[in-house]
C-alpha cells in the first residue's frame, strides 16, 4: 500500500503594527508553532494486492489487515464488453458532447469513472470478487470494479467517443509488491499517452470514497517516464511509446484544485509574497492563500517566511492584529499556505 499524505502545520502570532513602532513586532521566541493534527490526503493503494503477498512497508505506512489480497486481473474474463450496447451508449450521450476536444473526451471519461465506479475493496479483502468487477458493464452498470473492469470500461467509452485507445495488461509495483494490473494507452491529437484510471481512484483511510473528493491525475495522460517507475507491461512490445509530458503540470494543478480557496496567489519570490499580502490587506481582504511550488520539507521554513512577511506588510500599513497561518503539504508537490489575520 502506498499512502500519500496531507499534513498541516498551524501558527498564530500577534502582532502589533503601529506607525514607526517596528520595535513592537513579536520576536520569533514569541511565535508558538504546533503541528495540526495530521490529515490523511491520498491512501494510494494500487487497490489491487497479491494474494500472499509477504512484503510489508514501514509501520506508519502499512496496514497489517490489508497484507493480502486476490489478483484483479482475471485471465478468464474474456470478450466480455458489447461497447454497442444502449445502456453504454447512454452514457456516452451524458458525458460527450460533438464540439469536445479528444483532450476533452478523455478528461470527461476520466471525471465520469472517478466519481460513478468504486473499487469492489470489501469483496477483495474477502476474496469473494464477482466475475462482474472484472468487466465493462460491472464497472459502469453495477458501478463496481477492478483494476480490469476501470480499464475496460475505459475503453468502451473510447470506442463511443471515437477515440483509439489500448488496453494493457501487465504488473504495478504498488508499494508493498508487484502484483498483477491492468491500464490503458490513449490516443489524444495523434500522440499516446498512458493512462491508469483505477490509480487515480485511490482509498482514503482506507476507505472507498464515492463522491470523486479522492481524485488524483497522476496518471491522466502521462509518459512513459513517469509509467514505468511503477507499471510494467506484459507485452511491451506491443504497447506505444508515450513521450509527451504536457499535461504534467496542469495535472499537479488539477489536483489542487479543490484545497484552493479564492483568492489565491501563485508568487514566484519572497518579495511577491510580501506584495501579494500587502495589496490584500489594504483592499480589506483578510484571508488569502499563497500556493509554491517547493520541496514538503520545505513547508516549515515557507509558512515562516509568509508570516513575515504578513507581519512586515502590516507594519507598512499600518495595522495590528492576529495572524493565523495554517500551511498544508503533500499535494501534487504544492505547499498550500492559508494566511488568515483578525484587526484588534
């Protein structure tokens, strides 16, 4: 099991910001910093175990209870989707639309399995899985599947949306083994790219979560590069070599998103932070986020640089009050820092 986490770190100082008075600003001795309690983000599991599995990750990483598990891949399955189907069809007159981009029909097939389709995880801890969580129609009828049952629904939605796609077949290192997995290639303006929707489908606490809160893009449309330091195919010979990377960063973006909060800012210097908090608080904006794109072990030393930064803005404005600053870390390589300040 892989687990991913977002974490927290929480400051309050006061400070005093009077006109010529930067004597009065809190000294660093005065700031009391605690940690948040820790939030769970992301459980990425490759939500598919090997039965009998006997490697184990660090304790804080692994749970014992899920140390064993069937395949989902099922080499029985068959020709089992009728992509013709009107039920399917159905589908993918809800989601398609005729002036969508092929970018637009994969993020739309994407979205749609994501937030309609749970992993079947209690049936895979009780190694009672039904035929049907290895299909199309499981996935998109009963809305319930395996790793094989997302790709093959993904593929028939591709065949409604005329877009070339292939499905592969192969194994994934999920963190605690290389087990048996299935994912797909996708054609998006000509070029190939990888695509694994059952991964950005992850657990949350170890928990299936049915709402699409739980979705990642860090394997919508990716390279080769970025595949195989996980995934490996049966038969690479048969699959397409992805090169592009475009979509990387507007991926990690995606996956922000629903941490951000208006208005948010972007700064790419110390010296903009402090412009970004300045020009906010004289606009009487008292709550705003700086995202950056830093390293987490950073997010210390960047939560103390935009509390002084915040202080020194209020110093120039004047203005006195209470800063909260609450940083939050491991998403997408972004660290979220949310500056709230109260007027006294």
């Amino acid at each position: 099991m892989r687990i991913i986490m977002k974490k927290s770190l929480f400051c309050i100082a006061t400070a005093l910001m009077l006109t010529g008075c930067a004597e009065f600003l809190p000294s660093d001795d005065v700031l009391e910093v605690a940690p948040q309690s820790f939030q769970e983000y992301l459980l990425r599991q490759e939500n598919e175990l090997q039965e009998g599995s006997s490697s184990e990750l660090p304790d804080n990483e692994y749970d014992a209870d899920n140390s064993s598990a069937e395949s989902a891949v099922s080499p029985d399955t068959g020709t089992d989707t009728n992509s013709d189907s009107a039920g399917i069809r159905q589908i993918a007159a809800q989601i398609f639309t005729d002036d969508m981009s092929d970018y637009d029909k994969v993020f739309a097939i994407h979205q749609y399995l994501v937030t309609t389709v749970n992993y079947d995880y209690d049936n895979m801890q009780a190694n009672t899985l039904p035929d049907s969580v290895f299909t199309a129609e499981g996935a998109l009828f009963d809305h319930l599947a395996v790793c094989e049952g997302y790709a093959r629904a993904f593929s028939a939605l591709c065949e409604q949306a005329d877009l070339t796609e292939l499905m592969i077949s192969g194994t994934a290192d999920n963190g605690s083994g290389t087990i048996s997995h299935a994912w797909n290639q996708v054609q998006v303006d000509g070029i190939w790219y990888n695509m694994d929707v059952t991964w950005d489908d992850p657990l949350v606490e170890n928990q299936v979560v049915s709402d699409g809160s739980n979705i990642v893009y860090d394997y919508f449309l990716v390279p080769d590069y970025i595949m195989e330091e996980t995934h490996q195919a049966e038969y690479p010979e048969e699959r397409h070599t992805c090169n592009d990377d475009r979509y990387l960063e507007s991926n990690r973006q995606l996956t922000i998103a629903p941490y951000l909060k208006e208005p948010y800012f972007f700064p790419s210097s110390d010296t903009e932070i402090w412009e970004v908090a300045y020009s906010c608080l004289t606009s009487d904006i008292l709550e705003f986020q700086i995202v950056c794109d830093i390293p987490t072990e950073k997010a210390q030393s960047k939560m103390n640089l935009v509390l002084d930064q915040t202080q020194y803005a209020m110093e120039q404005i004047p203005l006195y009050g209470q800063i909260s600053v609450n940083a939050q870390y491991g998403i997408a390589d972004y660290v979220i820092v949310t500056v709230t300040v109260s007027p006294e």
